[in-house]
C-alpha cells in the first residue's frame, strides 16, 4: 500500500505536469516540469523525500531500464544513423572535450577571482 | 509465428532479461565499455532482426516501459534536492561553471552539424546530448529530434568522457577535485560520474551535483532554440 502511494504521489506529480506542458505557448518538455514541481515541493516541505523514498529509489537506481526501449527503436532509423555515424562520432569526441576543458577552465577563473577578492 | 510475440509480455520480458544480463556481464567485467544501456539496446534489437520480430510486436511492451520514462526523470528531483547544500555552499562556481560547460557544449554541436551538414532532426537530435539521458530526450522530443539518436549519442559522450576523464585532467592540468568533478559531470553526466566516484570523493559528489545544475541549465538554453 506505502508504494502504491507512492506511485500516486508521483503520477500525480507528472499528470499536473503534462497539463502545464500543454497549457505552455512554447514547447517545454513536461517530464522537466514535473521534475521542477517536485523540487519545490520537497523545497517548501509540502513533500518529504520519506514520502516518495522507495519510489524514487527504484525509478533512480534503474534509470538506464527505462531507456531500452526508446534506444531499440533506432533500428527503424538505421540508414540515418549507417550515414551520420562518423559524423555523429566526431561530434560527441570533440564536444565532450570542449565542454571538459571550458567547465574546469571557468571554475579556476571563478575561484581565482574568489580568492582574490577574499585577499584584498 | 508473429501472434506468438503480439502481446506486451513478450517487450517487458525481453527488455528486462537483457538488462538484467547486461548488468550481470558489466559487474563482471568492471570496463565502462561495457555499458549495460547500449549493451541491452543492441541485444534487444538483435532479438528482433534475428527472429524477424516486427518493431510494433515489440513496442508493445516498450511502450509500457516508456511510460516510466517521465516519472523517472521527475524523480531527479530528489537527487537534487539531496545535494541542495553542497549547492548552496559553492553556488557561484558551480553555476559559472555549468553554465559556461552547457553553453560550450551546445554551441560546438550546433556549429558542427552545421559544417557536417547535418539536417535539423539530428541536430536537435545532438544538442542536449552533453546532459544526462532523461534531461536530454525531453528536450529532442519536444523540439522534433530523433529521440533513439539522442539515446546513442548520450551514451557514447558519458562513455567516452568516463574512459578520457583521467587523461583529460591531465592534458588540461586541472589540480582542484572540485573542478574536476564538475567537468566530469557537466561533460560527460552520469557515466562519467560513477568514474569520478572511483577518483575521490569530493571529485563524485561534484560530478553528481553537475548532473542536476547542468541538465536545468540546458533545458533553460534550449527555450531559445525554436
């Protein structure tokens, strides 16, 4: 029964936000909504996390399983991905290293400024 | 043959004995090459073309388990909510940061696929693929992305940023664990954490952290795509 609750909370949570979703003159994702909703639930202690903990933990701990099937259905886009796929590849190398170096570059600079505003 | 697999037992079933499998084999092999997700889609889709399964007997059960997609990627949530005090504590270069890493990292792919070509689903396709998955297929979806593309380049970007991350640190020479920890997440999301768990764990618990900040951060971004 705690998990069937649970479930509800949770379901609830993301049926308000699909309606918010479709309510919105712009696309924005509704999955990304309902997450927002749920934070500032827990944030203004509405929600305890002890009230969706085994729920959360379960959707948490087996995040990749919900995926398969939304990745098995690349074989009905597999020409697409046979004449990107270098592309695609390039794509992904040269980025995870730009966004790696630019991350770790702005927060050096950032504690550097820190640092030195502390100093004076 | 086909009334054998047109039920949505056959989908569930299929999907969690690979998964289950897959799993099994990355314990026992311990190599981030092997990652269970991309293992259990080529399983899966291998299943199907082997025995001719057609895709719509399969998507049966697939839709049931997509249903969980959205309640999962609400549940982030609390994992955010966990960390709000590591947040609060180092605000201001956890959110130059991030914010600097997610901005990098779409505006290369958006002038990438623009030099490669590439035609608007597959870009859109591409750009959120620097965040961690359920983030990253919201945000293709609702801008008219492939969204199976967005799930292999996800995977490969968190796996090639978990097996370069050592290197990468050494490469740019970057001491702090702080820093290393938020580019680790903020390139390369939840793979690329559970590397930075293994290099400390002020380098995890940052990583963990650039997984939320990031992922709100780019969906922020992606407002101004139309």
């Amino acid at each position: 029964m705690k998990i069937l609750v649970q479930f509800g909370i949770i379901f609830g949570v993301c049926w308000v936000g699909y309606a918010i979703s479709a309510a919105l003159p712009f696309s924005f994702p509704s999955s990304v909504i309902s997450m927002l909703l749920l934070l500032l639930l827990l944030l203004f202690g509405v929600l305890k996390v002890d009230h969706i903990r085994a729920k959360s933990n379960f959707l948490l701990s087996n995040m990749a399983f919900f995926f398969i099937p939304a990745g098995v259905n690349i074989i009905n886009y597999f020409d697409i991905l046979k004449s990107s796929f270098v592309q695609i590849f390039i794509i992904c190398v040269i980025s995870t290293l730009l966004t790696f170096a630019a991350t770790a570059y702005s927060i050096r600079f950032t504690l550097y400024l820190m640092n030195r505003r502390r100093a004076k | 043959m086909t009334a054998f697999f047109e039920t949505p037992f056959f989908g569930v079933a299929l999907t969690i004995l690979a998964y289950w499998a897959m799993v099994k084999l990355q314990q026992k092999l311990k190599n981030q090459l092997a990652n269970p997700l991309l293992l259990s889609i080529v399983v899966v889709s291998a299943v199907l073309i082997i025995f001719k399964i057609p895709y719509s007997a399969y998507d049966m059960g697939g839709t049931i388990i997509n249903m969980f997609l959205g309640p999962a990627t609400a549940c982030l949530a609390v994992s955010i909510y966990t960390k709000r005090q590591l947040l609060k504590k180092n605000w201001l270069p956890v959110v130059v940061g991030c914010t600097v890493g997610s901005l990098t990292s779409m505006t290369s792919i958006y002038v990438m696929c623009k030099l490669f070509k590439l035609d608007d689903t597959l870009t859109m396709a591409l750009l959120p693929k620097s965040v961690t998955t359920p983030i990253a297929v919201s945000i293709s979806g609702a801008h008219g992305g492939i969204v199976p593309v967005t799930v292999v380049a996800v995977i490969i970007t968190g796996v090639l940023g978990s097996i370069f991350a050592p290197l990468l640190i050494k490469i740019f020479n970057v001491k702090e664990p702080f820093a290393q920890g938020l580019a680790i997440g903020a390139s390369s999301h939840a793979v690329g954490t559970s590397k930075a768990i293994e290099l400390g764990e002020a380098q995890g618990a940052m990583s963990g952290l650039a997984i939320g900040v990031c992922g709100v951060i780019t969906v922020l971004f992606s407002l101004f795509i139309s």
